[in-house]
C-alpha cells in the first residue's frame, strides 16, 4: 500500500478496499478480507485487530470437546471488532449500501454436510442475484470459515428447522483462489482483469510439528498437522494458478513467506514481532521487492488485460475468420481548402493539448454544415506529435462507435469488446485525443463512451448544445457559426478555383457572402459549382441564388464526385431537415413563426404579448379569408403557451425554444439578451414548412394589434425588416404600416 501511495502521490497509503475490486478468503484468511474489504477498516487497524484476535482466541487451548479452542472467545472477540469498526456487533455482511463499483467481499465456507467435489458457499458482501446465502451478521459467518474440526467446532448458521452447519473451507479449497475467479466472471460479465495477487499461509516448511514430548504433551498436536496440510493444499492451488497464468507476465502474483517461521509453534502468538521481523526480511528479499513494484504498478495501472470470459480457465471456441484483421480508423485529413479559423483552432488547442494534467473536454457545437469537423480534423492535424493514440469516432449512431471502439481494443490486443478500449483508455497515464464527431443524436448517451478518469482529452463535434455538459478545462466551450468576412472570401475563391479577381467581381463576392451568412458549407457548395460550371460568373451564381436559392445551394449536389471538393454527404437543407424532422409539433410551428421575424433581436418578450393579447384581439376592419386563416393559425399557435389559468406558461415556451436552440437552429445573442437565426436557416424554413408566404405575414401582423407604442415599434421594426428582406415590399407585395 506504500508503494501505491508513492505511484499515486497521496499523502497517507489507500485502504486496501479502494485499490482491489475483490478481497476474499477462507479461514484467518477470510476474517482479514472482512476486516479490509466488508469493515473497510484502515490497514493499520486491521493489522492491530487481528493481532489481539489472535492472542485472545489462540493463547488459551480447550481441555475437552471437539476442537482446539473455544468458539466462544472467537465469537466474542470477532464482535468487539465489528462494532468497533460499525457501531453494531450484529452487522450483516451483505452490505446494504453498496453500489456498483465498489469493493466487494468473498467469504467461503464449507457446508459439513455434503462437501462434493470440494465446492464451498460463497457469503459475499452485495447482493446475490441468485442462490443468496442466508443473510446473517458477519461474525457468524466468520465463526463458520474458521471451523476447521481441529481448531473449532463445526457452527450452526440459520434459525430452525432451517440451520446448516459450517466447517472452513480449508476442508477442501485451502486456496479459494479458482472460486474467487469463477465468481469474478459471473461478477464482472464481458469485462476485464488487470491482476490477481494471492497472499499464501507460508510455506510448508515452516510449520513444524515439535518433537519434543513435553511441548507434545502442551500443544495442539491436531491442530498443527491440520495447519501443515492447510499449507500443502494451499501451494498445489497457487501452482496450478501459476501455470493458467504462465503466458500472460503480470498479472497473477503469489506471496509467500517461506523461512524464518520455523521456530515460532502455536505459542509464538506472544512472538508477533518475531513473525514481523521474518516477513520483512522476506519483502527486503531482491526478486520479492521487485514483485511487490510489480504489484503495486498493475494495481495503480489497471490496465485490462485478461478477459473476465477467460479468467476461470474456460476453454473458448474459436471461429475461423476469413475477413481481414480490424484497424484503427486514421483520422481524416481536413479539407485542402480548408481555410481560416484561426482564432478557433487556437483555442481548442489551449484547451486540449497545453497541460498533461486533468481530463481535458473541448465542445466544438453549432449548425450542421458550419464547419465544426473541419476544425476539429485540423486541431488533431496540428497537434498530432502530441498524443500516444489519436482515435477519430463517427458518433452518429451507438453502432459507428462502438465499433471503432471494438477495433482500437483488438489492435492493442486488449479484448475484442469495446469497453475493453475504454478501460485501456481509463488505464493509459500517456497523453490520447479521443475525437467524437458528429455526436448529433439526442438518443444517444455519449456519456457511456467518454473513458472514466482524470486524464486524456477529448473533443466532441456537435449541434446539440446541450452537449456543452461534457466540456472541461479552459476554452472547451466552442460555437462555430459564421466565418469571418476574410476568411469566407478566401474560401469561395479557393472552392471556385479563383486566383485573382476584379474589384467589381469582389464586390459581387462580398455581396454573394452577405446573402449566404457567411456560412462554410454554403461558401464551399457555391464555389464548388462555380468552379466546376466553366461559363459561371460570381455575378451569375449570386442571380440564380436570388431567383431559385433552393436549386442554387442544392446544385452542388449534382456535381460527379470526383469534381467535389469534400467528401460531405448533404445540401445544407438536407443537414438542417434531420434537425428539423426531431422537432416536435410544437416546435416545428414555433420555428416557423420565428422564421418570419427578422433574424436578430428575437425576444421573449414578443412571444408573450403577443399571446396575452391574441385572445382578446378583435378585428377592426372586415377581413379576408387569407387573413381569417392567418389568425386562426397564431391563435392555435400562441394558445398552447397559456396555461390551464389562460396565463403565459414560460416554462413550456423556454421548453419549446430550447428544443430549437439545442439543434442549433436557433443562436443566443447574451450581450443583447435576444435570440438569432442564421439568414440562410430562415429562408430554409419556408421551403419546409407547408404555409403560405402570405399567411406567415398575416399572422405576424395580428400580433402588432393593439400593442403600446415602444413594443409596437419594436415589432414593426423587426416585422418589417423581414417583408423587405424576403421579398423587398413583403412576402404579399404590401407594406405593412405602423
């Protein structure tokens, strides 16, 4: 344990129960795994309990009746330390606070009555899912393990007519080691272990039967010819183990003291320092301290190693494959064209590859087709001499991850399951950049597949916002929406082929950026198909996008494969349909609505008066049948935000806006406390939503009815702003007046 809190630089060494997933034993053996695993008790403590046990129950032999010594002082002795260690000397040993993750404690014992084929009963400290044991307090079941017919009398363990009677284990598995590991696979299904240490009783030749008549007449004779036999069977186990684990180096371990105990006999409980004295020469033996190093490296390592599937021995079939072996996906190239982004780049890099410490999480989220992957593929590009393993996952679906998951494990020969990779990951103390792109469905626990730890660092591509719950460390929040002026130029020239341009044809560039928001993929699609159409002017692009936007930023998509300049699958309204189609109905109107408004200074506030006041609203004038159906359709809209009082409900509207925002449809402006929508999303909307032009204007003018002057100017302002940006004089060819 030392040695541990020296690899894990901890002030004070770890409790044992903290370091091992499994502590279990029979016999002594059992009542020191109790006192470490079940107790929790320091070690220290422990070390001192089990002394005075000894001395209390050892020191004085039974003059009559079957057994050694007295099971009564062993009882008494065994509670004084359960309730010094809980409070309450009637614990039970099955531990009703356990979760999963936690230390748990094996305890075997032998039932007198049928020991066929040596199979002890397990008593463990959770709860069995099946065959449980009698829940009973933990010195009984102690009492039991240490009933060995020459130390103690058999124990009874249950009420009547129910009581089955105990012996140790000894009386068939000295070593419960092949049971702890049997029971480890049915624990621990599909996972892996990262050691086995076994601490023997000592060797065979140093326990001694004394030839002295006198010291025959004193001492327990049985009792020390039982010991000895303990120990034979105990090493014939530690050897079998050591040939199952022959092929895997560092993973099973065996102490086991073997000189310098030959003179301490049943007496030598008053010569514990004597005992002390023999096993720290031991542990100062070269090849013995050198095991222990070994030991405490795997322990604070954990690294998987041996399949859970494999550890009891079993013999796996094996399926003859003809398929070529699994590879780990290299992490794409970014775009030739990839440009800009400078400022971003930087900061994710700060975030991930600056410090060795702490797990480092960087969120790079924001509309589909923004750009988000490409940023990411140049960080790893960048910083690639940085990081032991890069993994690149596609996070789209549970399948796509973990089967590069899968893939990495076998390539490092670490299983051939995908949470094999992830303990791998958990274990490895060496830099890794784990990259999740495209993590874009709500569906999905990502959760499930970031490695536990405090190391490693991680970067996830997405348009969820609410996946910024996973960011850690500096800069790990990262919103991608439009590019810079500079930087989309650069690109449409790149995309287009273009090298050098007129100033009238710049301007035409500038003016085709504006209406495109300056956004990557649009940027990238438009020059694509500028440069692939040989008669295609900036000029011309930018009238066909006035006249049929849809077909012009769609267009690219026409282009043969081998003339694209990325590999990107969907149009950008393609991208933005899969967000769309996750909306609810609610939503989906909501949005529609939104679409109408000019695309910044979005406020709460225009929703919530305007739904206050669409219940009273009365028209002034006669109204058409196109403008009947335009209030109808808001008033359907703006009532389902009241609640059962006919109150503004602001809680399922912010349900209905963030169900919006979360698919990055919409943006959060919080300098000016207003939402956003991208210029090219808005004009998207109406080609997606089955509502005419016309009753999307009517609607909105219901809501500037009867409104007081600074909201009614505020409304006006940004109604208008969208008639004269969609159509210029409105969507139905009129003004609306203020």
């Amino acid at each position: 344990m030392k040695r541990i809190q020296a690899l894990k630089d901890l002030n004070a060494p770890p409790d044992p129960y903290q370091c091992f997933d499994v502590i279990a034993g029979t016999g002594t053996g059992a009542v020191q795994a109790c006192m470490l695993g079940r107790l929790r008790m320091p070690l220290e403590s422990a070390i001192k309990s089990y002394a005075n046990l000894a001395n209390e129950v050892f020191s004085e032999k039974k003059r009559y009746g079957s057994g050694s010594f007295k099971t009564t002082k062993l009882k008494e002795s065994l509670r004084n330390i359960i309730q010094h260690a809980t409070g309450d000397p009637e614990e039970p040993m099955i531990d009703r606070q356990h979760t999963p993750g936690q230390s748990i404690t094996l305890v075997f014992a032998m039932s007198k009555h049928n020991m066929r084929a040596g199979i002890p009963t397990i008593f463990p400290s959770h709860q069995a899912a099946a065959d449980a044991e009698p829940d009973c307090p933990i010195w009984q079941i102690l009492c039991a393990t240490m009933a060995h017919p020459e130390l103690f009398k058999s124990f009874d363990i249950g009420d009547p007519p129910l009581t089955q009677s105990f012996v140790d284990a000894g009386l068939g598995c000295n070593n419960p080691l092949a049971h702890v590991l049997a029971e480890v696979k049915t624990l621990y299904p599909h996972q892996y272990v990262a050691s086995v240490t076994s601490i023997g009783t000592g060797d065979t030749h140093t326990i001694q039967i004394p030839n002295t008549s006198l010291l025959r007449h004193f001492l327990p004779i049985p009792a020390i010819v039982a010991m000895k036999a303990i120990a034979t069977d105990t090493e014939r186990v530690a050897e079998e183990m050591a040939r199952r684990f022959k092929s895997m180096k560092g993973v099973y371990f065996r102490l086991n003291v073997d000189q310098g105990l030959q003179g301490v006999g049943m007496d030598g409980w008053e010569k514990l320092s004597e005992v002390l004295g023999h096993t720290k020469k031991y542990m100062k033996l070269v090849d013995v301290s050198q095991k222990i190093d070994q030991i405490a490296e795997v322990v604070h390592s954990r690294k998987p190693t041996v399949p859970t599937t494999q550890i009891d021995g079993e013999i796996q079939p094996t399926v003859a494959s003809t398929s070529l072996p699994p590879t780990v996906r290299r992490c794409p190239a970014p775009s030739p064209i990839f440009t800009g982004c400078e400022h971003k780049i930087l900061s994710i890099e700060s975030c991930i590859a600056e410090s060795r410490t702490g797990r480092k999480v960087c969120v790079v989220h924001g509309l589909g087709g923004a750009g988000k992957t490409q940023i990411a593929l140049k960080v790893a590009e960048r910083t690639y001499g940085k990081w032991k393993d890069v993994i690149f996952i596609d996070a789209s679906t549970r399948e796509s991850i973990e089967g590069a998951l899968k893939d990495f494990a076998i390539v490092k020969q670490v299983g051939d399951m995908y949470k094999a990779a992830l303990q791998w990951l958990e274990c490895c103390l060496e830099p890794w950049l784990l990259i999740f792109d495209n993590a874009d469905d709500p569906s999905l626990p990502i959760r499930d597949y970031i490695p536990r730890g405090n190391h490693g660092s991680i970067i996830i591509t997405t348009r969820l916002y609410a996946t910024l719950s996973f960011a850690q460390g500096v800069h790990s929040d990262c919103s991608v929406s439009n590019m810079g002026v500079d930087d989309a130029l650069a690109l449409l020239l790149k995309a287009a082929r273009l090298r050098e341009i007129s100033p009238e044809e710049t301007a035409e560039a500038e003016a085709l950026l504006m209406e495109l928001g300056h956004f990557a993929l649009a940027v990238v699609h438009a020059g694509s198909f500028i440069g692939q159409t040989p008669h295609m002017s900036i000029a011309d692009y930018r009238s066909l996008l006035t006249r049929q936007k849809r077909r012009a930023l769609e267009a690219h998509s026409n282009l043969p494969q081998a003339a694209k300049v990325d590999d990107y699958e969907h149009t950008i309204y393609t991208t933005w349909l899969m967000c769309y189609e996750q909306l609810s109905l609610r939503a989906q109107e909501l949005l529609w609505l939104i679409a109408s408004l000019h695309h910044t200074g979005i406020t709460i506030d225009i929703f919530q008066r305007a739904t206050e006041k669409i219940l009273s609203y009365k028209p002034i004038f006669s109204t058409t049948p196109l403008e009947d159906s335009a209030l109808q359709k808001l008033q359907n809209l703006l009532r389902s935000f009241l609640d059962s009082s006919q109150s503004w409900d602001g809680l399922l509207f912010a349900k209905a806006m963030n169900e919006i925002s979360s698919h990055s449809l919409l943006e959060y402006d919080a300098m000016n406390k207003a939402y956003r929508i991208h210029v090219l999303v808005q004009s998207w909307v109406h080609t997606v939503v089955a509502h005419d032009a016309d009753l999307s204007v009517e609607s909105l003018g219901r809501t500037l009815t009867e409104y007081s002057q600074k909201p009614l100017a505020q409304l006006v302002q940004i109604v208008q702003g969208f008639f004269y940006e969609y159509s210029g004089t409105g969507a139905s060819g009129k003004k609306l007046n203020s």
